[in-house]
C-alpha cells in the first residue's frame, strides 16, 4: 500500500486513494457513505488499519498551507458495526499535529521537495529524537523553541536577534549616533541554536575547551559551565573586560548580522578563526517572509531602536564564509555553519553526521524571556496600556459579557487612558478574538442554567435578594427572572428524556469532553465537567443532590438509558498508567438511591486499561498514557473491552512473557523466572539452559545471571522454536545457553563473542560476552532432513543468524535485535575444512 506506514497503519492523502487496491477503495467508498463524508472537503487523510475492518478519515485544514498541521476533525468508521466515531478538535489547546508530509502524497507532487526539505531539516536539528513529545502542538512548538528555532512558513529559522517590524512610515534613522549593537542581545532560557547544534554532534562532551565570541548577556557560558564544560567569552558591551582566546571551538553567535560596517563584520569573522583549534561556529539571522523591513543602511537594515540587521540567505552566508576565510564552510542547521580549522575533526564530522551523538544537558531552567515580538502601531498602544486591558479583558471572560462601570476597579485609569470608558472597552475587544468572549458567554449562560435549575430544589430567593452581579447576569442574558428561572427548569425537565440524553453524550464525545461506549454511556472526568453542556451538568448537579461532593471522584459515568450515574475514585489516577478502583457510588436518580462498592482487602481494586479513552489531549501526561496504550495494545496478549482481565490475571501473563510497567513506559522485564517456568508455549528455561553436552558433563547450573538473557531466551522461543515445534514437531536440543563459567570449560573451537549463546551475560569485566545480544541454541528434529527445517525456518521466521551443518546434523539458531536473516552453510573443503558460505536470505 502507498502511504505513511506505521506498524499496521498506513496513513495517505485523499488523493492517493486511486492508486489503491480495489478492496481498499471499495473501504473507503464505504466509509465515505457511512460518514456523509466528501474527500478534499471534509477530510484529507485516510489512516487505514491493515490488519481490520475499520479506518478513520482525518481533517487537516492546513495540510498544504502549515508547517506541521494540526488536525481539525476525525471520524473513525468501523465497517462491520457500521459504526461512526467523531472527534472534533477545533476548541482544543494542544489538538495533534502532523509531521513528515512528502510521505503521504504521490512522489510527482509538485509540493514533495519542499516538504522532503522540511522533514530533513527537522531530523538535522534532532526534533524526532522522542517520537513521544511530538505528536501534540503545544509539546512540539515548545520543542522547536527549545532547539533555538521558530517556524516561518515551512522554513526552520534560528531564534538570533530578533527586532520589531516598524515599517518604514513615519520613521527616521537616527541621526550622528552610534549604532546600539548591544541592544540585539537576548536573554534566554535555555541554549541558543548553534550551540545545540555543536550539541547534537557530540561536540560538548566536556573534552573540547569553548570560546564563545560576542557572548551577549552571557546565558550560554552559564549553562556550558554548569555541565562542567571548559568555556570563557567576550563581549564588547556585556564582557569588555574579559580577554580573547584561543580555544577548541569558538562560537560566534549571530554576531555578524548586526554589524554594520563590512569591514568590521570581516575582521570579527577572521577574528573568530584565528582563535579557532578546531571549529568554528557562525550563525545569521536568515531572510524570510516575515525579514524586518526597516530603513535601508548598507547591506541591512536600521530599527528605531538604532540596531543594525543584515539578512542572508542560506546560500549567501554559505557563500560569504567559505570566500571571507579561503576554506568549506558547512551547513549544520538552517543560518548555522561549521567551519573546520583541524581537517580530522572535520572528517570525523562528515562521516559521523548521520549519528545520533545528541548530549543530554543537564541545563538549569529559568523563567522564559520570550524575544521582542514584531509590533504594528495598534499593538505598540496595547503594550502600553496592557496592564489595565488584560485584567479587564480576564474580567469580561470571567463574566461573559462586557462588564459595566460600576463592575470595573481600575475604572479611573482606563478613562484617563481612552477618554471614555466605552473607548476602552472597543479597544480592548479590537485587541481579542471575540470568538473567545462568545464561548465564555456561553460558559457563563449554561453555568446559569445549572445554577438555576438545581434552585428548583430548594427554595427560590427573591430578585431583590439576589446578588448585584448576578442580577446584572439574569438581566444581560435571559433579559429577566422569570424567564431565567423558566428556560433553566425547561432544561431540567429534558434530563428524564434518555434520547437527548444521549445526544447530547454523544456530543461531549466529539467535543473531546469523554468517552462514549458501546452503550451510550459518557465517561467524563470531574475535571472536565464544567466544560459539558448545560443539560449533562444539571444531570450530574442532581446527582450531588443526593449524595453530596463530586469532587473526590476521577471518573463519572453517565448512563444515557437507565437515568443512572456512577462515580469512580482511583489510586493516583493522573500519575498511574494504570490506575486502580478504589470506590465507586452507582446513583439511581429516578429512584433517589445509591449504591457505594469499596475495593480493597475484601474486593480486589481493578485496572483501569485504555486511559488514554477517558482523558484528552490537553490533560497531564496524555501523550505518554497515549503511547503507553498503543504499546499494551501491541503486545495482543489481552482483550481489553469491557472491564478487562483481572489485575492477577494480567500480571501474571505480563510477566510471563517478560514485560513490566515502569511509569507510563512498558519495558522488558528484570525478575528472574523459575527454570521450571514456561519459555514460550513448548519449552521451559531449565530445558535451553541445561541442554548442552559439556553442562550435562560438568554439572554447572549454567544460570543466567541477567534478567535480559532470560527475555533474550524468551524471544528466541516464541518467535524462532514455537513455530518451528508447531510445525515439524518436538525439537531435540544439542546446545543452548552459555554461561561465562560453562564457557570455560567448552574445549572445541567456539566464538562466544559472535555465537549469541551467551545472550546478555558479562565476563569477568563486566562487558558483553555478545555484543550482538539476542540468544541462540542448535537443534535438530529427528527423522526430519534438516534442510527443509533449515529452509523452512527461513522462509518463515524472524532469525538472525542461521548456520546449517549438514543434513542429519543439528542446526545453529539465532534471534537478535539484527534480526539480519544470514543463512550460512558450512561447507566441508576437500582438505577436510569447513568454510562459511553465506545463502541469499530469504527472510
């Protein structure tokens, strides 16, 4: 299939869809009718699962127009129920965000290039190290940011000097003053961008002594110097008074681009070399479409704050480096570049690039000091009066409306400010997305109706009772009382209707705001309640009528058909991958009972699987809970519809087939089994690592002393021996594991360094015995030609290395992280030697 694949998943634009298979479009058609949906219009993405019946149809609006675009709406159809699953993420904060492009379009699109360009650029900066913190946009700008970079298009720009973009109008250059160079320096909260990049390629590893050149406020020699990494700077403002020298690398950090005079800006580049051992580093402000346009002076451009900016392209800082110091100067990032003064370490860069040498700094963090944003003259104002707009824009949010004069504290400024108070109030509105104060009058009506429909309970106070703002609320939205009262117990009397019940749980599901079962019931998080429709709130709201605070609970689910609510407290919900029940209270509203079941000594607490189903995307930890999921799922080892299997059940099986949970990450195992423990379905580890001649001759337990030798003989067995025992029968071991003691005393010509015996064992220094790990036994079946074993074997599993000796002899097994699928003979010469000789794999 065409596509982006992971897994058993291929994701493709619409367009690609043609050049399917008939049965995948013939889904797709089907998923189409299912959903209402047209392609191109309503979705643009197919996400297609391989291995059943269901696909989804994703909307990325800004597929062709964003960077990384983020998703919109998803609809997940399930063919054989005929079921539709939609999800909309347009009112969400952190919705999922789309990378490498190119691989789901037609390699003859016109778009492919840049896309491709895109995706390389990404890597080089080491964005998809973690492919877990990626995948939602608020961790993947913060990302971008913490690399030292921002987005301009589909262009990776370097965080430098960043001006405001004052237009030309109404601007004069300053006049007989100094160009203030010293104003371009940024403060920041981590590393700068070429400093990362020398990072990333393993050049601050301590070793190499660091001159950073023009070091600004000096943020980067703070952190170098807390990771114990040799580094000093100047400054010719900031660290006059420290001395110039020569070092292993020496960083001269979008310093070029601000000085205005040529010659200048030539000798500080020659400078900088000079003082170079072995590289230096030069970064630029690079020219985009969003570049500052200011008033011309020489080859760049002056702010109104008198700094000077020179623009290059990638092409022409490439070109003015290597020609300003007669050598190669290399692009590492977009705006950065190597420059080599010792030729083997710039050999060893060429051919060790493609490596991942990425150092993990421990680098102290700080409040961030975004960059100068670039301001229109509206915006200017703004930042003027901000300190009186943002608290009375909080104010109008919090209300729903725009507040009145006696409503607002600072009531004195804003009209000595604006003039009026209604000037402020326009300027404040032309400042914000009035989308925002639509939903927040929305909020604060459905916050109302709850309000007033659960009064209905209890007894009504009077209007001149009331609160003064909540007078001015009823008067702003429902125009009187009564009509409050009246349109909120209308709303009450529509929670004994199951169908608008169900509705509307169906549209708190799309809104992201729970999950819907299969039997109509929403699970919501308290947390999230108040973000529910008003008819779901006043359904929750009379269920704490009768039993109180629902704050305690983790989880409600509301039942759409039997008029039922059911609250769930867990064990460290946030915290835990998989929490456990330790309460739940099933309400009756109809009847005005409920139920509590306690878990504990008497009733085990059970699991809660699939977590990420009843939280979203902008809950703590939901990209982990997510990954975590996706891995359990994985495994196939348990059905987890339902309830579940039971916490005994599931970790017995879980640690039987060497897994564990550590945090919200599934890891192979560190106990160590019994030997009369089962290794895969037909063998046990007593029978792998008591099978060979010499341990039967010497009587060694030839136990594994690495919890990873027994997984690595684990794996070994289910996806070498198993298929090979199904298929052909019992198999008859001649060796198996090697112990580093049983090693010794094996007298015949061995290689445990190669031979994966010895599986994850150290010697006597604590190195691997087999660096290429994995594990690895010879066998033979009886009364079968070991050939066809041997061909069989390979044709249908997973090995990694494979030698056969002969036809009646036992053959040698492996499985590996190489998994290499190498099918060797070994061949007998006519001077009575054997030799290796390598069969094409068939793997």
């Amino acid at each position: 299939m065409l596509g982006k694949i992971i897994l058993n998943t291929v994701y493709w634009h619409y367009s690609l869809t043609i050049a399917q298979t008939d049965d995948v479009q013939q889904h797709i058609a089907e998923a189409e009718t299912l959903a209402n949906l047209q392609a191109g219009t309503e979705y643009n993405i197919v996400k297609y699962d391989s291995k059943c019946q269901a696909l989804s149809l994703l909307w990325y609006p800004g597929f062709f127009s964003d960077a990384f675009p983020a998703l919109e709406k998803s609809y997940r159809i399930d063919l054989k129920s005929k079921r539709v699953e939609k999800r909309s993420y347009q009112a969400s904060f952190n919705p999922p965000v789309l990378h490498r492009k190119e691989l789901f379009l037609s390699q003859n699109d016109p778009h492919i290039a840049q896309f491709k360009e895109l995706t390389a650029t990404a890597e080089q900066l080491g964005l998809f190290e973690n492919p877990i913190r990626i995948g939602f946009k608020q961790a993947w700008e913060n990302l971008i940011a913490e690399k030292g970079f921002q987005l301009v298009g589909h262009q990776f720009v370097p965080i430098g000097n960043l001006e405001t973009n004052d237009e030309q109008q109404d601007f004069e250059p300053p006049q007989n003053t100094a160009i203030a160079r010293h104003l371009t320096a940024l403060s920041r909260s981590n590393l700068s961008a070429p400093m990362q990049c020398l990072a990333r390629h393993g050049f601050l590893d301590g070793v190499l002594s660091v001159f950073d050149y023009g070091c600004g406020k000096g943020d980067d020699i703070r952190h170098l110097a807390a990771n114990a990494i040799p580094v000093s700077g100047w400054d010719p403002h900031y660290a006059a008074d420290q001395p110039k020298q020569s070092a292993d690398i020496v960083n001269l950090g979008f310093v070029i681009n601000v000085i205005e005079s040529y010659q200048e800006r030539l000798e500080a580049l020659r400078g900088a070399y000079q003082l170079t051992q072995q590289v230096l580093v030069v970064s630029a402000m690079l020219l985009n479409q969003n570049t500052f346009k200011g008033q011309t002076f020489n080859d760049g451009v002056i702010t109104q704050r008198n700094t000077f900016q020179k623009y290059f392209s990638q092409t022409e800082l490439k070109d003015y480096l290597s020609d300003s110091l007669e050598t190669d100067a290399i692009p590492a990032a977009p705006g950065i570049f190597f420059i080599f003064k010792d030729p083997d370490s710039e050999q060893r860069f060429l051919l060790n690039r493609q490596r991942s040498h990425r150092n993990v700094l421990r680098l102290s963090q700080r409040s961030s000091n975004p960059a100068e944003p670039k301001l229109s003259r509206n915006e200017k104002k703004y930042l003027n009066v901000k300190h009186l707009i943002d608290p009375l824009w909080q104010q109008t949010l919090e209300l729903g409306r725009l507040p009145e004069k006696t409503e607002i504290a600072n009531l004195i400024e804003l009209t000595q400010s604006f003039g009026s108070i209604s000037k402020a109030l326009h300027f404040m509105l032309d400042q914000f997305d009035e989308t925002v104060l639509a939903q927040a009058r929305q909020n604060r009506i459905d916050d109302l109706l709850t309000y007033f429909a659960l009064q209905t309970f209890s007894r009504r106070r009077a209007y001149k009772h009331l609160e003064t703002t909540l007078q001015k609320d009823i008067k702003a939205f429902f125009g009187d009382y009564k009509n409050a009262v009246a349109t909120a117990q209308a709303l009450l009397f529509q929670i004994s209707k199951a169908e608008l019940i169900a509705a509307t749980c169906q549209h708190g599901a799309e809104q992201g705001l729970g999950y819907l079962d299969d039997d109509e019931a929403l699970y919501v998080q308290s947390s999230l309640v108040e973000q529910l429709p008003a008819l779901l709130r006043i359904y929750i709201g009379c269920a704490t009528l009768l039993y109180g605070d629902i704050e305690q609970a983790d989880l409600i689910k509301i039942h759409s058909q039997s008029g039922k609510l059911s609250l769930m407290r867990y064990d460290d919900f946030q915290h835990q991958a998989l929490p456990r029940l330790l309460e739940r209270v099933k309400i009756n509203l109809r009847e005005q009972i409920f139920d509590l079941y306690q878990y504990g000594e008497d009733f085990e607490p059970t699991n809660l699987y699939l977590k990420s189903r009843y939280i979203n995307e902008e809950s703590p930890h939901y990209a982990e809970q997510l990954n975590f999921d996706e891995q359990l799922q994985a495994l196939k080892l348990f059905d987890l519809s339902g309830y579940g299997p039971k916490p005994d059940h599931f970790r017995a099986i879980l640690g039987q087939v060497r897994w564990a949970i550590d945090g919200f990450d599934l890891v192979r195992s560190q106990s160590v089994p019994e030997l009369d423990h089962p290794c895969g379905r037909n063998l046990s580890y007593r029978q792998l690592v008591e099978c060979g001649e010499t341990q039967q001759t010497t009587g060694l337990a030839n136990c594994p002393k690495q919890p990873d030798s027994y997984t690595a003989l684990y794996d070994l067995a289910i996806h070498i021996l198993d298929p090979v025992i199904d298929y052909f029968g019992m198999i008859r071991l001649s060796y198996g594991f090697c112990s580093h003691d049983l090693g010794k005393h094996i007298n015949k010509r061995v290689a445990p360094k190669l031979d994966q015996h010895a599986a994850s064992e150290l010697n006597s220094k604590k190195n691997l015995i087999c660096p290429r790990l994995g594990a690895a036994v010879d066998f033979i079946v009886d009364d079968e030609n070991m050939r066809e074993v041997a061909d069989w074997l390979a044709e249908n599993t997973p090995f990694d290395r494979l030698y056969f000796y002969g036809e009646d002899r036992p053959i040698h097994v492996s499985y590996g992280p190489e998994q290499k699928g190498e099918y060797i003979d070994l061949v007998m010469t006519d001077k009575g030697r054997q030799i290796p000789r390598k069969r094409i794999p068939i793997y």
